[in-house]
C-alpha cells in the first residue's frame, strides 16, 4: 500500500497521450493498487495513471456506495455515448476547484481487466461523467478546457470562516 503524489495542472505529463498497456506484469499490479489508495486517500471517485505521473492507460474509478468494488479499465475505449448531462465537476489534478461541463449521459466503454480480459461497462449519470473525465486524462486532456464559464471555488466564503 502506498499513496503517490498526485500531479496537479500546470504539471506537463498531464497533457501527454499516455500509452496502451501490453501485459499486466507485477508492475502493474502494485501501479493499480496503488492508485486505488491513492484515490480514497483523497476521497475521489476516479484516478487515471497520468496523474500520478504514469503515462499508461490505466484508470480507477469508484462512484459506489461502500462496500462495491471499484471498476478497473486498462485501455479503456468509448465505443458509444447519447445523451446530454450539465453538471459540476471536479479533479484530483485541480485541488479546491469545481466548474461546469457537459458529457454524456450515457457511455458504453469497452476495456481489458486486470487479467487483460476484455469487459464492456455501461454508465449513465456520474458513472457516465466519471468514465469519460478519466478517459480524458489518457488523452491528455483536462476538464478545465471543456468547462461553461468559469472555475469556481469548492468552497463558499462560509465554509472558508
Ligand atoms: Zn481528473
């Protein structure tokens, strides 16, 4: 068990195209584990490889309530998407910032597991979001860019006092 230090914007290999994972070696296994606890450590619902510096395609997510097993996706592929969900969002990568975007409401992700077995998955809602956030990050891409107007400040003046 280790926690990696997460790679915040302005960190250049969060813009980098990460690459396919051709074996799942012993490497990989302490990589996944220890992106899951890096994860809950900073109780958020999906981390991707690059932002703990590692360009492989490789991606956590948990948007369940306690108990369930978190989803796994190496390689992940969308295959399909429809509809349209307005929301706010949130990154690991952009410590105390929230802001506005638009996904799919639905995806349907085809990936390999950690046995390189290939698996389809299907979300709606913030599974849907937390698939295509995360898939974004292979691709070197931030939900800052895709964001209605502007950041905003997780919390209010309130909470702040
Ligand atoms: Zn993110």
């Amino acid at each position: 068990m280790a926690i990696r230090n997460i790679r915040e914007v302005g960190d250049s290999v969060l813009t980098k195209v990460s690459k396919e994972i051709k074996v799942a070696d012993r490497k990989l296994m302490v990589l996944i584990d220890d992106m899951l606890d890096t994860m809950y450590e900073a109780s958020g619902v999906g981390l991707a490889a690059p932002q703990v510096g590692v360009l492989k395609r490789l991606v956590v997510i948990d948007v369940s309530e306690e108990g369930d097993e978190p989803i796994i996706l190496i390689n992940p592929v969308i295959l399909e998407t429809d509809g349209e969900q307005t929301g706010d969002e949130g990154c690991l990568s952009v410590p105390g910032k929230i802001g506005t975007v638009t996904r799919p409401n639905y995806v349907k992700v085809k990936a390999l597991n950690e046995n390189m077995e290939e698996f389809i998955i299907e979300g709606t809602e913030l599974l849907a979001r937390a698939l295509c956030h995360e898939i974004d990050h292979l691709d070197g891409l931030l939900y800052v860019d895709k964001t209605i107007g502007e950041l905003r400040n997780t919390f209010t003046t309130e909470e702040v006092q």
